[in-house]
C-alpha cells in the first residue's frame, strides 16, 4: 500500500446522483487512500460495491467536527453540501460528471425497483437543475482559496480508464495505486447508456 503521509488534505468525492461518486470512492481506496465511512448502508443491485456514505455528512452545516478525522482520506458529501466545508482544512474535490440523460434514467431505474415513485419534475427541467447546480458548484469551489475542484467524467473514465486514472493521480499529489483503480473500473456495470459525455479529467 502506498504511503499517504504527503496527502495531508480532505479529499471529497462529489456528484449529482447517479453519476459514479461509490465508483470513484472505491478506487480512490483501492488506490491508498482510505475511504471515511460508517457502512450502514450496504452494497444492492444498484451499487454493487456499496455507497461508501458517512452518516455525520449530513449534519455538515451544523457539526463538521468529525472533518479533523477526514483528513488524508476520502469522504463523499452531495454537492448541496459542499458550501458548509468548515475552514482550516485543505480540500481537493472530485466532482463525477456524467451524461444528464444516463443520470435522470438511472434514477428513474433506481427508484422503480424500490418500488417508489420519482418527482413530478420534467426531464428537460430536471437537466436544467442539475447544469445549475454544477455551475454553482464552480463558482464557490472557484472563491474559496483552501478548495482545489476537477471535474471526472463517468462516461469517459469507463470507456478510457488509464488517462483519467494518471490525470486524477496527479490531482491528488501523486503516488496512488494506479493498478489497483483501475481494476475496480468495471464497464459491466454501465447500464443506462446515453450519448456519452466527452472529456476525462478537468477544471
């Protein structure tokens, strides 16, 4: 396993749903860095490998003590959260971007097979949110100094794995198990295909 001593930040794996943040989880642990979680909710069909959640998350905006336990490992928070990041920690954010049309319809799935019914917004309005809350998400990681933030295509990281994997190692100060992330990739588990996103690793 590789020495992780150098990685003295937060590094926050974020996402709209449905959009590869378990995925990225578990190769940034596989990778060496370890993953801050509380495993209650367990892997199912809809993410075979777990959620890789961490219940305290949620309480963010009014109890962020647990973020002294979050440094040099990896911790997933939904982007709506992202602006209650306490100071006096360095951050490197990894937000999963995919295919919008692929996000609505595996959330459409995911929630068919529970058995529960899905909002009465539209997709067309539903893809307009969500590129907002993207956009909003860039500008607040652009205004805070202590916050380093790179988009990660899920599309592209499936259909080319390596350059993505070099590209996010470097991100994150190098030194992560290349090897050991790729083989979590796994494009088997890509099921509600769209259009695609282009690109691999950005700002």
């Amino acid at each position: 396993m590789p020495s992780n001593e150098h990685r003295q930040f937060v590094t926050v794996v974020s996402g709209l749903p449905r959009s590869g943040t378990s995925m990225m989880m578990a190769m940034l642990e596989a990778g060496g860095i370890p993953a801050l979680t509380d495993s209650l909710r367990g892997a199912d069909e809809d993410n075979r490998r777990g959620y890789y959640e961490f219940e305290p998350v949620k309480a963010i905006a009014t109890d962020s003590a647990w973020m002294a336990d979050a440094r040099g490992k990896a911790v997933k928070i939904i982007l709506s959260l992202l602006p209650h990041l306490p100071g006096g920690f360095r951050y490197r954010v990894v937000v999963m971007q995919r295919d919008l049309d692929e996000v609505i319809t595996s959330q459409r799935v995911m929630l068919e097979r529970a058995g529960r019914r899905g909002g009465r917004i539209g997709a067309d309005q539903l893809k307009r949110l969500y590129e907002a809350e993207l956009a909003k998400h860039d500008a607040w990681a652009a205004g805070r100094d202590d916050v380093g933030s790179v988009r990660v295509s899920y599309n592209g990281l499936l259909a080319e794995p390596e350059p993505v994997v070099t590209a996010l190692d470097a991100f994150l100060g190098g030194g992560l198990d290349r090897g050991c992330m790729l083989a979590v990739v796994e494009p088997a588990l890509y099921r509600q295909r769209g259009a695609g996103l282009a690109g691999r690793v950005g700002p």
